[in-house]
C-alpha cells in the first residue's frame, strides 16, 4: 500500500518538472514544439480571468487538449506493466493523472473554483512571473524546490500539503516543513515580498499611463 503515496509524491515531482521543462522553457527555445500551444492557453487565460474555454472542447478540436490528453494517457501507459510488481503505485499513478485532468480543467472552467482550491495555479497564471507555481493538483514540489510565489495572500493556502486541515494539525505540519526545509521556506519568503514589489510596480505604472 506504500506504492500509492509513493506514486502521488512521484506523480507530483513529474508535474512540476514536465510543466517547467516541456512546457515552458523548451517550447519558449523550440517554437515548432508541439507543446508550444500551451503558449496558447497562458494567453486565453490571462485575457479572460484565468478562464480558458478551451476545456470545453473535445480534444480532436482543440491541439492543447489534445496534447494533454495525450500525454496522461501516455504516462498511464508506461506505467502500466508496473501492475504486476507494484499494484498500488500503479494505482495511484492512475488516480495522479486523473486528478490533474480533473482539476486543471475544473479550474479553468470555474476561476472562483480555482481561487478556492487552486491558488498556487492561480497564481501560476495571474502573477506578476508566471515562471513559477509549476504543480497543479498539490503545491507538494513547488515548496520542495523553492518555487511558489504566492500572489494574493488572501486567497493563498494555509499549508504547504495544499490541504484542507485541522488547526491542531495544521500548526505542527507548518513547524515541521519549515524546519526541514528552512532554505526553500526563505527562498518562499523573498519571492513573496518580490511578486508583491512588482505588483506594486507594475500597477504605480498603469496610474502613471493612465
């Protein structure tokens, strides 16, 4: 039963390198990338409050779905053959994939929702620097490498799990992770005080247009 967390933490790590690396650092290199649509959906969303109607397509329709699609699918394929040694891992990279089509467009679909449930997607789209919050289902690695910057504070979660959780847990789980990582959680610090400077920037600059 090890293997399903062990396959969400592992799901988790893949999210965040796969969208940083494939999905905005190569197609920003490589413009005649299949992923360079999701250039596309970064656009859709910014101009529309984070809403892309994208995901109300099928996915013969629409290249960005079809590319995400595509690569759950794969994933769940190679891990596949893992089910006769690993069951539970293989499980629980099924349930990995499936949450992150879930609850990418879920929240794509229903911004209110995202800010709700998603804020660390939220504010990978809606920030200042929008190279940055690279997970989507949990914020488990962006916490790990050092890379959330949270943008509204009021809408921010209030644990590095991303979830909902008793305040007599949720106290020690905040001491503990930044006890173990004391690095990344000063790194988080000096991001959030930057996002927030250049917010504060780029905002003095629209008055001044204005």
């Amino acid at each position: 039963m090890l293997g399903f967390p062990v396959a969400l933490l592992s799901v988790n790590a893949f999210e965040w390198y796969a969208h940083k690396v494939w999905l905005h650092e190569f197609p920003r290199k490589h413009r005649n990338s299949p992923f360079f649509t999701h250039i596309r959906h970064h656009k859709r969303a910014r101009l529309n409050g984070f809403e892309d109607e994208g995901y109300t397509q099928s996915m013969w329709k629409d290249q960005e779905m079809f590319n995400e699609k595509a690569a759950l699918i794969g994933l769940c394929v190679v891990f596949t053959p893992t089910v006769v040694v690993a069951p539970f891992f293989t499980v629980g990279v099924y349930y990995g994939a499936w949450q992150y089509w879930h609850k990418h467009s879920k929240a794509h679909l229903d911004p209110e929702w995202a800010k709700a449930n998603l804020p660390w997607h939220y504010d990978h789209h809606m920030n200042t620097n929008q190279d940055a919050n690279w997970c989507v289902t949990r914020p488990w690695f962006d916490y790990i490498m050092g890379t959330r910057v949270i943008g509204e504070s009021d809408i921010a979660e209030t644990n590095p799990l991303g979830m909902n959780l008793p305040q007599w847990l949720e106290k020690p789980v905040n001491r503990v992770v930044r006890r173990v990582l004391p690095k990344a959680f000063t790194r988080l610090d000096e991001n959030r005080e930057l996002e927030a400077q250049r917010l504060h920037d780029s905002q003095a600059t629209e008055v001044d247009a204005a």
